[in-house]
C-alpha cells in the first residue's frame, strides 16, 4: 500500500456543527455543506476531513458515538451524506472521515447490554473491573473527567473511561469488537469515503492487569500502560488488512507520541498509518495541556517542527497543522490578534512550506480567535470545565477565567463566520453556540473582497506549494536555531531551493542573510508585505517572505 496521492495534498476540517446551517435551526449540517463545497474547493485544497458526523449524545461532541453507521438527525441522514460524498468527488475532492474507536458512548447499544450483566453478549465489549480492597480497580486519571473509573450498580462492577464518563473504553483485546471496527470501516468504504483519521487510535491496548501508574503523572496517570500498548501493532495490521482492499489511506491521531514511536506505525513490513498526527508544536506555550499556561517561546516552537522534519525525512510523511478541533485558535495563541493580518499570514507562511499533508481548519483560513466569555457556566467543552474546576483552584476566578479564555477547546468551535451580518451569515435561526463577536471584522464575504486578506494569502500559498516540487518533495534545514524572533528554513530539490523567513516579533526587526547566501540571486514569491531591498531586511511585526534561490 505504498500509494503517494496524499502526500500531494492539502485538506480542509469541517466540525460541522459549527460550519454552515443549511436549514435554519441553528445547527451546521450537511445541507449547509453542500452549500458550501465550491467555496472550499476555492481555497485550492484537494479532501475534507469530517470530525465525527454520526448520532451521539454530545458529551464530547460528535466523539462520543451511539451509532456508527447512521448520521446525527441534527447534520442529516445518508442521503444528504451520500449527495455530498458524489458532489465532492466529482469537485475532486477526498472525503475521510473520523474513525472513534477507542470508546463509544455509554448510550451505545453495546454498551447498554454490556452493562446489564457479566455474562452476555457485550459483556466482554468494554473493560470491566472489580474494586480493589473496596477502592477503584487501579488509579489511573480521565483526560477529561475525575478519575478513569465508573461504578455500574448492575453489575457491581467499574468501567474504565479514559476520557469522560459517558466515553466508555471498548476492550480491543476481544476479537469480537475487532471485527465490529472493520466492519464499521467497510461499510463507509463501500459508501466510497477514501480513509480515516483515527481517534487516540495509539491508545486502544491496554497493558495486561492494567497496573496502577507509577510514577504518577500530572493528568495522565497511568499513561505509559496504554500509550502504544502490547498488541496495538497486530490490532492495526487487521484494520490495515481492511484499507488494503480499497483505495484509501489512514491518519492515526497519537496524543504525546515521539518521532520514534510514530515511525514504528508508518515505517516497516508491518506499516499500519501512512500519516500521524501529534501534538509536539502545540505545547509551545504551555505543558501536557493548554490549561497550564507558560509564556511562547519560539524556540520550543521551531524544536518540535525541526524534530518532526528531521526524524520523518526520507522514512515516512509528516503531518502539518497549527489547528483543529482540539485547540484554540493558533492567532490567539502564537500570534498577536492586534495584528490578525500579519500574524495570521505569517503562521500560514510557517507551517504550510514544510513537508508534510497540511490540514487547515475551519475559520484558521479567515483568521478567526478566540472567544471571550464572561462564565465558566457558558462554555460547553468538558475538558474545560474540569481543567477550571479541577487546576489553578486557588487563583482568583478571574485569573482561571483568562486562563479559559486562552486554552477553551469552545473557541475552535463557535460558528464559522461568514458575513458581518445577523449571526456571521452562519444560521437564519438562533445559533447553537456564541457567535465571535468580532464576526463584523473578520469574516469571508469581506476577506474575498479584499487581495491582501488572510483567506486570499492562503489560496495564495496553498497554490504555490501544490505547483512546486521543492515544498512538496524538498528537505529541510533550519537556520537561526536559538532566535526567538525568526523561524528560518531552507527547501531543497535536486539544486532548487526555496528559503522560508517569518518573524514572530511585534517589532521590526533587522535580518541579515547567512553570509554564504548573502550574494545569492533571490526571487521572492510570497510576502504579506511590501519587498525591501539588500543584503540586510528590515521585517516588519510578523513579516513572512519566500524566496526562489539561484
């Protein structure tokens, strides 16, 4: 299954409860994408990613599935599914779809009998445990919610939940619940969806007598016995024998993973993804999470996209994003929201000149923020209301609040902002979730007017890397190391090279050229601002320039 076609190629993210409502009740759906396919093939990206469409309860929003093979009521219904799934491929787009396999929700069917008794058919479904000496079965943390075990009076027995409480854990090691995933994966493959992104997909084997966590672990203890467990290879070369018959590709999602460990899914005999996602460059402005808050450093930044670049080159197909369901907006975080421009096209510039499949976000293409709301009763993510209630408890509620205000899974998820009308353009109705009230400012009817907009900068870059062997194909080399105002990296193939230069200060600053490319002839391609000219350049806040070298 060695097939390239997605190392070619740019994606775009819908979380659609938030994208566009085509039917007015204040709810993004399916209609409204369909609506909506021309503009995102104008953006000059080639598939759609599709955050979890089907029936849940929405504990987590759409992660926490009812049923698998059936769409939520709120997005549609197979119909609406399959017309978007044909319009989008005869636009030549790819459609993959999020594959959640680690935990159900505890509204599923299987996990309604499982929990009626100890010796049914579903019984074996999800792991179940004993207490131990009256206490939980071991002291493992929820990502999410409290500790990772959940009392059934039925059977007097725990579930184990890795994430919330109504997100229980599937036990992997039944071979039964195995072939209900491949049977899930075959039925959207027949439909003719072209892959998967793979919820925690490297952390679905548990270590055998799921031991306690020690050395405890701040938020996820118990970590290194589930993380990349004992049988996660064999369990991936089933669900790999599946993709093997069609053609599509998989994308495992691998929370705290390393270089090395991702090689050892997408390299070797027993390869089982052809990309992973990781969270590396999303840490460098807090630790394990976005609630514990540390100041930018540009450094860090640049370390993990260089560890990435460096590690995967040659051996396997990095994976590029600065946003997604998951976290908050990138321009609120490593940019500077008094200059959503500069910064928003600058952090295009930095990401999307790497090698790797780029994925971008609903709303990052537009330069959308974070939101500021005024309770912690307004917000709906679960995460966030256990990182406020749980970290930081004796700080004023106001300090927690900022510290919601910057990390708040909520703010990637208010509805996309279309015009500066009534509700961003987004609904006709009244809006599921707070609209940014910045919606007048930043929007995409006003940014498709405009040349010098971040909607057009992206189209603008995502044409170049598509037509240009050197960003798709190129290596990578890092200059300025311990700057912490420039990120600087050269692209190289067979003699063509492309330098990448983007200022991460809200000064101008002064750039000389690394002397033995000072007399070099350059031709610069893309910059969000005017050229200067000679061997030194003066960059303005948050200037991003691409140049050809000769």
């Amino acid at each position: 299954m060695e097939k390239d076609w997605y190392k070619r190629m740019c994606f775009y993210q819908i979380w659609i409860r938030s994208f566009y409502d085509g039917n007015g009740d204040g709810v993004g759906d399916l209609y409204g994408v369909y609506e909506k396919l021309s503009y995102i093939k104008s953006l000059g990206v080639d598939g759609i990613w599709f955050s979890p469409l089907y029936p849940s309860p929405n504990a987590d929003y759409g992660y926490d599935i009812s049923d698998y093979r059936n769409i939520h009521p709120d997005y549609g219904d197979l119909d609406i599914f399959k017309k978007v799934l044909s319009r989008a491929h005869e636009m030549g787009l790819k459609v993959i779809m999020d594959l959640v396999v680690n935990h159900t929700s505890d509204e599923h069917p299987w996990f309604l009998e499982s929990k009626k008794s100890r010796d049914n058919k579903y019984s074996d479904y999800y792991i179940w445990r004993d207490a131990k000496k009256g206490k939980l079965p071991n002291n493992w943390d929820s990502l999410f919610e409290g500790k990772a075990w959940e009392y059934v009076k039925e059977r007097d027995q725990y579930y184990l939940h890795l994430f919330a409480k109504k997100q229980p854990d599937l036990n992997m090691d039944n071979p039964k619940v195995r072939e209900e995933v491949k049977g899930i994966m075959r039925f959207w493959l027949d439909m003719g969806v072209d892959g998967f992104r793979e919820d925690v997909i490297t952390f679905i084997s548990k270590r055998d007598g799921l031991p306690n966590g020690l050395p405890f672990i701040p938020i996820a203890n118990g970590l290194p016995y589930y993380k990349d467990g004992p049988h996660i290879h064999e369990y991936l070369e089933e669900f790999r024998k599946v993709c093997e018959e069609y053609d599509c590709f998989q994308l495992g999602e691998g929370p705290m993973t390393t270089p090395k460990s991702a090689l050892s899914y997408m390299t070797g005999k027993k390869k089982s993804l052809d990309l992973m996602f990781h969270f590396d460059h999303m840490m460098a402005d807090c630790f394990m999470n976005e609630y514990i808050q540390r100041p930018f450093r540009l450094t860090k930044l640049k370390r993990a996209f260089g560890k990435w670049q460096y590690a995967l080159a040659g051996k396997a197909w990095n994976t590029l994003y600065l946003e997604n369901h998951d976290h908050p907006r990138i321009i609120s975080r490593y940019g500077n929201e008094k200059y959503n421009r500069e910064s928003g096209t600058m952090l295009a510039v930095c990401y999307l000149f790497q090698q790797g499949t780029p994925f971008i976000y609903q709303g990052q293409e537009i330069g959308m923020t974070n939101i500021r709301l005024k309770s912690i009763d307004q917000y709906i993510d679960v995460s966030s209301k256990t990182n406020f209630h749980t970290f930081h408890v004796k700080d004023s509620i106001e300090k927690r609040m900022a510290r919601i205000h910057a990390s708040s899974r909520d703010s990637s998820r208010t509805p996309m902002q279309w015009e500066s009308t009534r509700n961003a353009g987004f609904t006709t109705g009244t809006p599921w979730f707070y609209v940014n009230p910045n919606y007048k400012k930043i929007n995409v009817s006003d940014e498709e007017k405009n040349p010098e907009s971040v909607l057009n900068f992206y189209r603008k870059c995502i044409a170049y890397r598509k037509n240009s062997d050197t960003v798709l194909w190129g290596s990578y080399r890092e200059y300025f190391k311990y700057s912490n105002k420039i990120y600087m990296y050269e692209r190289e193939w067979k003699g063509n090279r492309l330098m990448v230069i983007c200022s991460f200060s809200k000064h101008t600053i002064t750039f000389r050229w690394p002397k033995k490319y000072r007399d070099t002839r350059k031709k610069m391609v893309l910059c969000n601002y005017s050229e200067s000219k000679g061997k030194e350049i003066e960059l303005k806040p948050y200037e991003a320039r691409v140049y050809e070298l000769t």
